[in-house]
C-alpha cells in the first residue's frame, strides 16, 4: 500500500488525478452529461498510458463526477448525476431561501467526510475479501455474477420484468462471435465482421454517450436559471463536523455498505441515508423544505457508495454499477484479469486503485472549495458547441479503438439502441453489466458443468455458491411477493 | 378522453421487439452443432437467453395489452418545447458523415468540418450572428484532433 502511495505521488499519476477529478466535477456538475459517459468516451485515450496511470486518470474522473453532481442539484434542481438527486430535495430549497454557498459547503464537506471513511472500509476489507474469493471457484464465479444481474434488475428503477430483460438482452449481445470454449463461431449469421464478436467500448459509448447527447438535443431549447456563487462564502466549518457528525457517520457506513451490493449505485445509497437521516431527526418535517441534514446525509452516502462499490470491483471482479462495468472495461482493454489475482499479479493497480480513491477525494475537495463559483458557470456552456465537440469525440475515439468503422456503425446503432431502451423505460445499468459480465459467467458455467460431468446441482455442495444461489433466487421472488400482498391487501380492502 | 398511454404503446412495441429477437437467436442457434467434448456447448447459453427473454417479453406484453385501456398520465409541463425531429435531423447527418468517410468520398478533416458545422448550426437553430464562431471552433477542433491523433498517438485517421 505504501508503494501504491509512493507511485501515486510522483508528477505524472498525480498529473492524471488531478486532471480526472477536474473534468469529472465539470462534467458532473453539467447538466445531461454523466460520469458514466466522460469515463467510457475517456477510455480510448488511456490506451497510451501505463495501466496505472490509466486507472487513476479513470477513478478520479469517477470521484470528480459523482461529487460535482452537488453543483448542479443544489443550484438548479438539477441532479448532475443520478446520485445527485436526493441532494436536490433539500439543497435546492436551501438555495432559493438565500443559503445556497451554505449547502454547497456542507455538500463538499459531506462528500469528502464520505469518501474518507468509505476509503477505510476499502483498505481494511479489500486484501482479505480478495484473499477469500482466492478460494472461489467456477460455481462461485457463476452464481456471483447471477446474483449481481439479478440484484441489478431488480434494484435497478422501473419495474422487474423489463430489468431482467434489458440483462438478458445485454447478456445476448455478448454472445455473437468465436465461442472461446471451443473455438465455435455463432451467432455471426454469415457477417465476417462480427466474428470478433461486438467490441466493449463502442457499445458504451453508443450506450452512453449518443444516447444521452441524443436526449439533450431534444431537451435543446431548455434555458437554465442564471445562479451566481460567492466562493468565499462556501466555507466548510469544524462545528459543522461536530453538530452533523452522527449523521455523517452513519450515512458513509449505509453508503459504503450500500455500494458494496452488487448492482446497486450511489442514488439507492443516498436515498437509504437521507430516509434513514429523516426518521431519526428531531426535525423530520424540515426534510424536503431545506434541511442541512437531508443535503449531508444524501452528499455523504453517495460519495461513500464509490468506495462501497470498488472493494467486488478489485477483489472479485464484480461490478457494483455501470460506471464499475466501464471500469471493469478498462482493465480488460489493459490486458489485465480483474478478479482476486489482480492483488496477486499486478498489485501496482490494485492497491494503486485504493491510494488513487483516498487522494482523488482529497484533490476533489480542494477543486470543489477553491473553484465552486468558476465550476457553476461552466453550467452555462452553450450546448451547441458541446454537444457538437461530443459528438466529434465519439467517432474519433471509436474509430482509434481498431481503426475500422464497424465499431462506429455499432457505437451509432447502440446509440439509438440505448435512446430507445431509455424511451421505453428500460434501465441501462442491466444491460451494459450483462454484456460486460456475460462471457464470464458463460465461461465459469462451463467450467463448472465439465468439473461436476453436466450435474448442475453440484453447486448446492459449494455452500458459497450455494449461498450466492439462494440470494438470487430470494432477490427474485421479493418483488414479485410483495406485488402479490399489495395486491391481495388491495382486493381485501375493496370485499371490506 | 381515453386512450392507449404513450407507456403501454411504447411496451408493447417493445415486448414484440424482444420476442422477434428472441425468435432471432433461437433460428441462428438451430444450425450450431451439439456438443462434444463437454456437457454444455455454445448454443445453451443463448438459447436459454432466447427463452428467459422470450417469457419475460409474454409477461410485457400481457401486462402492456391489458393496461392499454388506461387513460395516459397527465402530461406534465416541461417547461421547455421538445425537439424530437432535431434529434432525428443530428443522427442523420451523423450516419452521412460516417458513410461519407466510410465510402471514402470525403476525407476525415473536410467530411468533419461540414457535419459538425452542419450540426452546430442545427443546434443553434442556424443563427447567422453564431455561424462563423462556430465555423471557427470546428476547424480549430477538427485540426487539433487530427494532429494529436497522427502526431502524438500516431494514429492514422480516415
């Protein structure tokens, strides 16, 4: 770890932190573009640096997005990212009652407190978990990735049926190609191009980045309000630590705890935390008109949920959300296994990842404090220009990928796929982790089936597996279960 | 006044869309051979994909027909007019940019200067005051682009 920490501080991986937070508060804090879409457009540039520097640049773009999403959220109601939303219940009121450096402040200071303490848990838990899933064979692989699809689908927003179809359909989209397990091509349906089966990159930022810059374009004519930020006002206070500090605590713990489930991002984390902040406050009519605990609990868990989410992301391999899936890409893209052997074969980028997130929280802080007013007018950025800019970057950077135009053909029909999928109200989250996890759960599921001789039920001797089995199978039925006494309590109150 | 909601037309649409691909993989797995030297083969996992999103498609579309009736939510004021056909409009210069390259007719810098001029003005609804900013911004975009690609990642571009 103090390796990692020496390599980090050197000029060019503290260049790429540094740089990776900078672009992500600024695109957090932009209105329609994501996290998410910064980091998988990013991604054919880091093909011409090292792996570790390449992953710093990415987590500190990650940390920058989901904690410049506060920017937007509080000033104009707007959540900056998906993990923002909550924030915009409560820092929004706070700005229109004259306190908006206010929430600003305690947003910053809630987001760095929750990455901080996310970052313990992350170091703490990180080798041994890794060490334990060292154990892990193909059935534990396999219900692992089961049960983080299953998780997704169902957690994911809107309803179950259309979750686990938006997994199912990204899991097929994986399959075209050479079967790697014997060599058989399938799926291609005579087309020479696609016996390489559909590259990952093009598929997010289609997914990702045209979906979304196809959302804004007809979103075009809308006008935000002009807020203007005194910076010398947002001032984070040592008596706000003390007076928010139980709520601060508890809500970096349900954010980590909350991010480490398979599946589940920063806005379900937040949300638990801000509703859990309510209940045991001795105000909880003020949340919702402009309580400072609503913006610290929701600001703190979201932050907090990174950390949660990169301990299965290092150590197992598992992505806890779709910005993890993209991650998840770029160690794949660097020719590395993500898995418990990352701790074994490149400890650089494992522990590197640990030491990037503790200092990309810090540099984020600093940024937030020293630029917020300067980061609130980059809201105003004509669109035009940047949607423009976008666009011209998607080709670029896809066309780099393999210097073919297939993957940009594919990248606009994923494009159009993701906008269509968005229209019809069908997460996104489900569908890139199962492309992303689909060749590995095919893979431990074959290998599981040829170790057992075709016994599927060996997976119950595996009380891991077994257990993870149990999980998906529970994560399955609870939805449904509680339709089924919704309903059945809806007919009861009618007889009645 | 009643009629189909904007989400079940939508659903149904979409459920019938999950089945024809459904059916799809299931036809473009039947010619793959059974397998040999283990218990699985290449078409179980996709064949089994087909049929999980095959129900879940029947279970869509029953839940989409039987709510068609329902009167549609109440629009909800966004506050701004959607401009649905510019997004259209964007996409297709975008693919005639793309096969303008692809079919080599265009060189990368000329066919990236026209559509991202074209889709600028596009944007700001061909405001002549902000065309030759814009026109500007492109080339100096277009031109830093190339040459990082070809100078500094020594990348050749179309």
């Amino acid at each position: 770890m103090l390796e990692a920490f020496a390599n980090l501080l050197a000029f060019w991986p503290l260049t790429y932190l540094a740089l990776g937070v900078a672009l992500g508060i600024v695109v957090g804090s932009i209105p329609g573009l994501t996290a998410s879409m910064l980091i998988a457009l990013s991604l054919p540039l880091t093909f011409y640096m090292s792996s570790v520097d390449a992953m710093t640049l990415l987590i500190g773009m990650y940390v920058g997005g989901i904690s410049g999403g506060l920017i937007a959220a509080t000033l104009l109601r707007m959540p900056g990212t998906p993990a923002s939303i909550m924030t915009t219940f409560d820092g929004f009121p706070m700005a229109q009652q004259g306190k908006g450096e206010r929430a600003l402040a305690l947003g910053i200071a809630a987001s760095i407190i929750g990455g901080l303490i996310s970052w313990v848990f992350l170091a703490v838990l990180s080798p041994p978990l890794a060490n334990l899933a060292l154990r892990f064979g193909p059935w534990e692989y396999f219900t692992m990735v089961l049960m983080a699809l299953v998780m997704l689908a169902s957690l994911s927003q809107g309803s179950l049926v259309k979750g686990l179809i938006a997994a199912c359909l990204g899991m097929l989209l994986a399959m075209p190609g050479i079967d790697p397990s014997i060599g058989q091509l399938r799926l291609t349906f005579g087309w020479d191009k696609l016996t390489g089966g559909l590259a990952l990159l093009p598929v997010l930022i289609g997914t990702f980045a045209i979906s979304q810059i196809l959302k804004d374009v007809i979103a075009i004519e809308q006008r935000l309000a002009e807020v203007k930020v005194m910076r010398r006002a947002v001032a984070i206070k040592a008596r706000d630590l003390v007076t928010h500090g139980p709520n601060l605590l508890r809500s970096s713990v349900i954010g980590t705890w909350v991010g480490l489930l398979p599946g589940i991002g920063g806005n379900i984390a937040a949300m638990l935390a801000y509703a859990t902040a309510k209940s045991v406050s001795r105000e909880p009519e003020k949340f919702g008109k402009g309580s400072e605990s609503g913006v610290v609990a929701a600001e703190t868990a979201n932050n907090a949920s990174i950390g949660g989410a990169l301990i299965p992301l290092i150590t197992m391999g598992i992505p806890g959300s779709v910005v993890e899936a993209i991650l998840i890409g770029a160690l794949i893209i660097h020719n590395l296994q993500p898995g418990p052997l990352l701790f074994v074969t490149n400890p650089e980028i494992a522990y590197g990842v640990i030491a990037s997130y503790l200092v990309a929280n810090i540099f984020m802080a600093i940024m937030m404090l020293a630029a917020v007013g300067w980061i609130s007018r980059l809201m105003y950025l004509p669109r035009a220009y940047l949607l423009t800019a976008i666009l011209f970057f998607c080709v670029v950077g896809t066309f780099a990928l393999n210097n073919r135009f297939f993957d940009v053909w594919v990248m606009l029909a994923f494009g159009v796929v993701g906008f269509a999928l968005e229209y019809c109200k069908v997460p996104l989250g489900p569908f890139v982790i199962g492309f992303v996890l689909a060749p590995i759960a095919e893979e431990q599921l074959r290998a599981g089936m040829m170790a057992s001789e075709g016994d599927f039920l060996a997976l119950f001797g595996r009380p891991f597996a077994a257990t993870f089995f149990v999980v998906s199978i529970l994560t399955l039925c609870w939805p449904l279960y509680q339709e089924w006494r919704q309903r059945r309590r809806a007919s009861a109150e009618v007889h009645t | 006044m009643e009629g189909p909601g904007r989400e079940p037309l939508a659903d149904i649409l979409f459920a019938v869309a999950v089945l024809a691909l459904a059916g799809i993989v299931w036809w473009g797995t039947a010619s793959l051979p059974p397998p040999r030297y283990e218990p699985l083969g290449s078409a179980a996992l996709p064949r089994t994909l087909a049929v999980v999103m095959a129900l879940l498609g029947l279970v869509l579309l029953g839940r989409a027909w039987a709510g068609r009736r329902q009167a549609a939510p109440a629009a909800v004021g966004l506050g701004f007019r959607p401009r649905p056909w510019l997004a259209v409009g964007v996409l297709a210069v975008l693919v005639l940019y793309v096969a303008a390259m692809d079919l080599r007719l265009l060189g990368f810098v000329p066919a990236s200067i026209l559509a991202l001029v074209l889709i600028g003005a596009m944007l700001t609804g061909f405001d002549r005051r902000r065309l030759p900013w814009l026109a500007g911004f492109v080339v100096l975009l277009v031109v830093a682009v190339q040459l990082l690609f070809t100078r500094v990642f020594y990348i050749d571009l179309p």
